[in-house]
C-alpha cells in the first residue's frame, strides 16, 4: 500500500530581514518517496542547479527546501500520468 507524501501544505517561509541571509538550503522538508516495484533503485537521485542528491525511496527523511520541492513537485507529475494512463487504457477503439 502506497502512502502518501508527507507535508503537503504549502510553503510558508518568512524571509530574514536582511534578504541576503536567507538560505533555502538551511530549510529542511520530510519528504517520503514511495517504492513502486521490487527491482526499483532504492534512491531516487535529485538534481537542483548543479548539485546532486540521492533521496531513499519508502522511508521519511529530511532534505532541504529546494530538494524537498523538486521531489514534491516530481511525484504530482507522477500521479497525474498514472491517472491519465487510468483514464486512457482500455478507452480506444481500433478498426481493422
């Protein structure tokens, strides 16, 4: 059974007075990465300007914010095309 990803609320951050001394990187998100099969990687690599990061699949942990958005934004996309794919399979007509 799939669970859900953790802290799907919006963002809210508020900025240092001084906008120089924020740093999204210092900011840390549980993000949890659901195994799909069982040959899958057991990480997922993650790329934000650069820099490189292998996130474990099917277990909750901490990653910084700009990591935490690409992973959160990774797995919307994902479920919209398995829903699409749902939507889809089975719904076409062929003639021969």
């Amino acid at each position: 059974m799939a669970r859900a990803a953790a802290n799907t609320e919006p963002i809210e951050v508020k900025p240092a007075e001084n906008p120089a001394e924020w740093d999204p990187w210092k900011i840390m998100r549980e993000v949890y990465i659901p195994k799909r099969s069982r040959g899958e990687m057991d990480t997922q690599e993650v790329g934000v300007n650069n820099r490189t990061f292998f996130v474990p699949k099917d277990k909750r942990v901490d990653v910084p914010l700009p990591v935490a958005e690409v992973v959160e934004e990774m797995l919307r996309r994902q479920k919209i095309m398995e829903e699409n794919a749902k939507r889809n399979s089975g719904t076409h007509e062929f003639n021969v």
